[in-house]
C-alpha cells in the first residue's frame, strides 16, 4: 500500500514540475532569440494575413528549424511562433518602414538579415527563402 502512496505522491510531484518547464523554455526562447524584447514595441493582435510561409529561420544564439511563421502583406512583415510556444511570445508585427534588409553571414554561411529599427534583435534567412519573400511583397520589400 505504501509503495501506491509513494508513486501517486510522486506523481502528484511531476506534474507541476512538467507545467514548470512546459511554461519556461517558451520563455528561455523568447530571451534568447530576442523576441520578447521585440514584442515589447511590436506585439499583434489579431488576424495573420493567409500568406504564411514555414521557414527555417536562424537567429542568433538559437536555431529555429521550421519553426516560424512569416507571413507578407502590403503592411508589413508578421512572425508567429508555433501555439506551443507562444506562451510569452505573442505574434509580431512590422511595417515596411521598420525593417531593414542586408546581406550577411552566420556561421560562414551566407543569409539574409532582417533588423528592425530601434531595435539589436534581427532574423537571418537563408538566400531562397528571402527570394520567396521579396517575390511575395513585390515593390514593397525594402531591399532592392
């Protein structure tokens, strides 16, 4: 009987410790990469547009493999994160005017790098995918 007491004690034990790390690697993402600082300024309500692309994005300090939603309109630039990780990390929003595009490199390898005005956290893409999205914002992507 005392080991049935012991494993439902125990069980009883796990689970707040599960919803603990569930809660904390959306957030140790979300200071890693940059996010929640961005969302500060940039956090969307709302719908995103249809237009969604599944990208790997690399960012500094954290790979994120298909992972990220980017999703164009004649507005701007939307991220979102998958909905498992969005705890703290609401969706984002930037108008053309906010974002710069620059060729760059990480880790010897050559992206395309998305900053955004005021602020140190930028996104690299891989060149393709960057060409996707300058196809699909046609004149309004700011990189010529």
């Amino acid at each position: 009987m005392t080991s049935l007491n012991a494993r439902g004690t125990a069980l009883f034990m796990l689970i707040p410790l599960a919803l603990l790390f569930w809660i904390s690697v959306p957030w140790l993402a979300g200071t890693l990469t940059g996010w929640k600082s961005l969302a500060q300024n940039h956090s969307f309500k709302g719908s995103i547009p249809t237009t969604k692309r599944w990208t790997h994005c690399s960012v500094p300090n954290l790979t994120l493999r298909n992972f990220l939603t980017v999703a164009l309109d004649e507005k701007g630039m939307y991220f979102e994160m998958p909905f498992w990780f969005r705890i703290g990390n609401p969706p984002l929003f930037f108008g053309w005017s906010e974002i710069a595009i620059e060729e760059a490199k990480l880790l010897f390898r050559k992206t395309i790098r998305i900053s955004f005005r005021n602020s140190d956290a930028s996104f690299h893409f891989y060149p393709e995918q960057a060409e996707e999205f300058k196809r699909a914002a046609g004149p309004f992507w700011p990189m010529k």
